[in-house]
C-alpha cells in the first residue's frame, strides 16, 4: 500500500491581464505560498506525482524557481514532473538549466520512460512541444505484477491536439493509476482496470475556474485504489445567480454562503425586479469580498395578465392563455404562467428570463 500525492496545473506566475499590476502581482505571490501548503499535504506521502503545467509560460521569475524549489526540498518523498504544453520542455526550460534536487525526477522525452522504484514502477513522458499526438497509444507495462502508475499531461477530448488520452489506450495500458494534468476540474475517472484522474488547477484564476480547487491524496496497491480530494485553503471564485424580487439585498444575502471576505464573486441578479439599485447593492455588498461585480439581468416587472382584456393580438393570446390558467393546477398554472412570460417576451423583443 502506497500513498500518494497527485497535484496539477500550478500555472505559477500567470499574467492575470484582468487585475491591476499590484493585484495580479499579489496573485502571483499567493500561487507561490500555497505551495507551502501543498508541501504539509505531502509529509505522509511516499510518492508525489506533477502531472504538467506548473508554469504558465516559459517566463518564470527567480521568486518562483525558489519557491517551487523550496517545496521540493520539504518534502521527503520522491517528486516525479511530467512537464505539459505550458511547461513544455524546450531549451532553455528552467527544467534543464536549474538544480532541483536529488528526490525530484522530471520526464524529460515525449518517449514513455519507466523509473523503477522498491514499491512500484513510475512511467512518464513530457510535453516537448507545445502540441503533442497521442503519448500513451500502443503503451504496455513492463511487468503487470507490479504496482504500476504514470504521470502525464493529456487530454480525454478527442480532437485535443494536446497528448489526446484515448479510453482505450487507457483499458490497454495495464496502469493501475495514471496521474494526468491538463484539465482544470478535478476528476476521477475509470477505465478498465485503470484510475485515471485530473486534480484540476492549484487555485482558480478566474471565472473560468470557479469553486473549490486542490489535489488528490491516492491510497494505491494492486487490489484497491481509493482517492481523496483535498482542497486548498485558497481564493475561490464563484459566480451566484439570484432571482432578485423585491428587495435584492436581501435575496443576495440569503444566497450567501458565510465566509466570502477571500472571494471573488460574481452575482447575478435574475427575475422581474424594479428594485435593482446597482450602484447602492455594489457599495452594500463589496465588504464581504476580496472583489465583487454585480450584473442586473432582471426585467421589468409587469403584471401579467394586464393586457388581457386588450383587443390585440397580445390581448386575445393572453385572455386564452388566463382561462387555461384559471382552470388549471399549480403545477400547470406554473408552466402556463412561464408560457406566457416567454410569449410576451418575444412579442416585445425581449431577452426571455425565465
Ligand atoms: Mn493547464
């Protein structure tokens, strides 16, 4: 039995066009202190497994290369990188020009290598361009009775130009876990005999990235594997719609989870509402958050029935529509309701929001 740690997508030193310069700088140095927490994680762990895209781009500061390397001399297990397309390994990667140390072992052919250890094998490859074929197709371990697992950067989508991991190559590979990287929202996945998993990114960047973020702590042998996310103690970012009514600070509030202050929320506000005070709810709300927008997509209330008396198109269609709904259970009154909504809508020319 075999503990292991499976950690991906870093994306240390990333631009975050979107914020400030003193912001995203600040981002930056927050990336670089979580890897102190992913280092505590590894303390009971025999194995650590990088699966790509530690770095964003090639542009990678001295803070960086020192924290990361920080971290791997914390730990006592041994380390294994498989670099992805973002951390390719190119010349001049700092892959090959830095010194990590003697328990990290980073993959440095798009050729499958197999590093033998007392309790299992450990395969990898690396990502030597930025786009690279099928890696794992027509692979086999070497000796099935061992305990055999891989670290890779790939992905499950068929048209991927970015090392396409097919379910099949997967089945006929014989792993009994293959540590991957390259999607952002961890996942656990089975084919065959193979676990196969993606821990998602080490924190969220954006709004593309939301909810919670971390690693998986795998507890291996040849019989059984059992996988644990662990979340990291990072900003979040999430996006909450609310169906504003008549008084959206309070809807808001009541949808809130109670720690928001690391946060960066987006809110939504949806619904018929003629109560939206954008600037005020901004004022009101943006305590609770490291950074808040509120957008207003309500529409104007209108009572719906009013027309229906109208000797209009709209008139005639709606006063059909109100003895249906008279006659009808709530249920029914519901959908007939929601059918009229879209109806008038669309009569108007309006976004229906339903
Ligand atoms: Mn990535």
């Amino acid at each position: 039995m075999i503990k292991v740690l499976h950690a991906a997508d870093f994306h240390l030193d990333s631009v975050f066009a979107s914020l400030a310069p003193e912001k995203a700088a600040a981002r930056r140095r927050e990336q670089r202190a979580a890897l102190e927490q992913l280092a505590a994680l590894c303390e009971d762990c025999d194995l650590v497994l990088l699966s790509g895209d530690l770095f964003d781009s090639a542009r990678v500061y001295r803070d960086t290369l020192d924290a990361l390397k920080r971290f791997f001399a914390a730990v006592t297990a041994k380390i294994f990188i498989a670099p992805g397309n973002h951390d390719r390994l190119t010349q001049g990667s700092p892959y090959l020009t830095e010194d990590w140390g003697e328990n990290v072992h980073i993959f440095k052919s798009s050729a499958v290598e197999r590093v033998r250890l007392d309790a299992c094998d450990v395969y990898g490859a690396a990502f030597t361009a930025q786009e690279m074929p099928p890696l794992l197709d027509g692979f086999a371990v070497a000796d099935p009775d061992r305990l055999n697992l891989m670290v890779l950067h790939g992905d499950l989508q068929q048209s991927s130009v970015y090392n396409y991991v097919s379910a099949e190559a997967i089945t006929a590979s014989g792993l009994d876990y293959l540590a991957l990287g390259h999607i952002h929202k961890g996942e656990v996945r089975r084919f065959g005999r193979t676990v196969c998993a993606w821990p998602g990114c080490l924190m969220g960047r954006g709004f593309d990235e939301c909810g919670e973020k971390g690693v998986y702590k795998i507890t291996l042998d040849k019989t059984a594997c059992r996988t644990e996310f662990v979340p990291l103690h990072t900003r979040k970012y999430e996006i909450l719609t609310v169906e504003a009514g008549d008084d959206p600070l309070a809807a808001v509030n009541a949808a809130l989870p109670a720690q928001t202050e690391d946060d960066c929320y987006r809110i939504l506000l949806t619904g018929e509402s003629d109560a939206v005070d954008l600037p005020a709810l901004q004022a009101a709300l943006e305590p609770r958050f490291y950074s808040l927008s509120v957008r207003d997509c309500t529409v104007p209330k209108q009572a719906l029935w009013a027309a229906a008396g109208d000797d209009t198109l709209r008139g005639h269609f709606l006063r059909d529509l109100k003895q249906q709904y008279d006659d009808a259970d709530e249920e029914q009154q519901r959908r007939i309701a929601a059918a009229a909504k879209l109806v008038t809508a669309l009569m108007d020319g309006r976004e229906a929001a339903l």
